[in-house]
C-alpha cells in the first residue's frame, strides 16, 4: 500500500511540476544541464533549443512556466528572445544564465523583464533553487551585484519626473508594491494580504504598467527612491 501511495504522490508531483525550456546555443551545457534539472521530481524540462525559432515554437506549445535563457546565441542575440517572452509570452518567468560578465548586462536584463541573473559558473543545486523560486514569483540576483543593480535602477530614475511616481496606484497595488519592498514572493504576499496568487500577478502586472517598468526590481527601486522602506507583515 505504501507503494502505491509513494508512486501516487510521484505522479501527483510530476503533474505540478514546473515547466523549464533551456535556451542555449551549446548543446553540451544544455544537455547537462537538462540532466541535472531532470534528477529534480517538480521539474520538467520540456526541450533544449539552440535557437531562437526553436525557442519560439516551445514558447507557444509548451508554454514552460520558466525559461534558462543565454544571452549569447549564435547570431541571435539572447535579448530578443527575452523581449520575446514579455511581448507574448508574459506567463513565463526568465532566468538568465550567462558567462558575460559586468553589472551592465545585468542591469539590461533586468530593465527587460528579466526574474534572474546567475553565471554559467554557479553550481547545478544554486539554479535548481534560482529556478523554483522564480517559479514561486521570487527574483534572485547574486548577491556581489544586486547592491550595485538596485544603485543603478534608482539612479536611472529620473528625479526630475513627478514627485511621486507612485500616485496612479490603488490601495492595493499599493500593498503590493509594499511587499515587494518587503522580499515578499507572491505566494507570500498572497498569505499577507489575503488574496489568491492570481489577483496577486493581475495586481503586479496592473502597476508594473502604470509605472511603465517590466520588473519587480525596477518596482523596488522606484519604491525605495519615494521613500518606501521594508515593513513586514
């Protein structure tokens, strides 16, 4: 009986898994990191593309939950393919895992729509974890850079703009944008304000566009330039 069970949750498991489509143009490194990912039960890797119009295909029939995308892809650049994903593909979340160095990639990125940055160097157990916690709604930036990200994002706003960006925003995109100071995922900020995570997403995306930004990062750090601090449910 205890079999059964066990092979009952395996399925249950793999059914909820979270989709990943590798975008990489070494078939070498995608195929291994594909191994690694497939050891994990609550990730499914749907393909390995080495272009960008294999990409697009698995984009529109896979519809991954999360792509592991190289910015360097032949003669395609990687940021296509990201402006790619938030034009039509807004579902997916984008880890960006790159050998490119500097903080200006990083900051590109970002500014894209980009949930994470990790160095092709970083251990397979570190992108299993970037990768579910970008699946959780969470961002991940190595830690060496995101001082310097946050610097740059809010910098790059320009203070001569309104007083308060944040004006057209409701109560509650409010609360939102409060919980993403906070380092809050959206599951977490579900349970804090009491809501599902799919009026969560529609509440993020709502004030992701008024503030005409692409990221929860670039949110913060508007959010930190008007003076919002964290303040933890």
């Amino acid at each position: 009986m205890h079999d059964v069970e066990a092979v009952v949750a395996g399925d249950d498991r793999r059914m909820n898994a979270t989709r990943v489509l590798i975008v990489d143009d070494h078939a070498l490194f995608g195929e291994t990191l594909a191994a690694r990912l497939a050891r994990e039960p609550d990730l499914e890797v749907l393909h390995v593309a080495s272009e960008a119009r294999q990409a697009y295909a698995v984009l529109a029939t896979g519809r991954p939950d999360v792509v592991v995308l190289d910015l360097v892809l032949g003669e395609t650049s990687g940021l296509d393919v990201l402006d790619h994903i938030g034009r039509w593909h807004p579902q997916a979340r984008s880890v960006i895992l790159s050998a490119v160095t500097g903080i200006e990639p990083v900051v590109q990125v970002i500014r894209r729509g980009a949930a994470a940055w990790a160095p092709k160097t970083a251990g397979g157990d570190v992108l299993v974890r970037v990768i579910r916690g970008v699946a959780r709604g969470e961002a991940w930036i190595p830690p060496d850079l995101l001082a310097e990200l946050l610097r740059r994002l809010v910098a790059e706003n320009n203070p001569a703009g309104p007083p308060d960006p944040l004006t057209g925003l409701t109560a509650r995109e409010r609360e939102v944008l409060q919980c993403m100071v906070d380092g809050l995922s959206r599951s977490e900020t579900a349970s804090c304000l009491g809501l599902s995570i799919n009026t969560v997403r529609t509440h993020t995306r709502n004030l992701l566009a008024k503030l005409e930004l692409h990221s929860g990062l670039e949110a913060t750090a508007v959010a930190l330039r008007v003076g919002m601090r964290p303040s933890r449910c």
